[in-house]
C-alpha cells in the first residue's frame, strides 16, 4: 500500500498568489494617496487585485480533501 505524503512544494499559482495578496496589501498602506490620484479606481484596482490572488491561490487545490489520519 503506498502513501503520498505532502512534500510541501507549492505551485507557481500559489507564490503568484501571494505576491498579487502581498501587492494588495501594501495597496491598502497608500490606500489615502491612491484614492486622492485615481478616485474610485483605487478601490476597484485593490478589488481586482485581491480577487485575483485568491483566484491564484485557490487554483492550487488538489481535486480531493486529505485522507484522515
């Protein structure tokens, strides 16, 4: 019977994620100066921004839950 074991080796996907999460956060630190240089567009770029790194960061999700211990 053989068992794979979780190496804990991500995907491309998932540090693409967190680098665009990463971004969008910093984006909340200027969120004041951004919102006086792009108005409303701000927040709609710090909402695709997020959306977009979850979206990468969820793709990275096997099919199938983990088998219980």
């Amino acid at each position: 019977m053989e068992c794979e074991l979780n190496t804990g080796k991500r995907s491309r996907n998932f540090w693409l994620g967190n680098a665009v999460l990463a971004l969008a956060m910093l984006m909340l630190f200027f969120m004041g100066p951004l919102s006086n240089a792009l108005g409303i567009w701000a927040a709609l770029l710090w909402m695709v921004l997020a959306a977009a790194g979850m979206g990468l960061i969820m793709s990275d999700q096997s099919d199938e839950p983990p088998a219980p211990d």
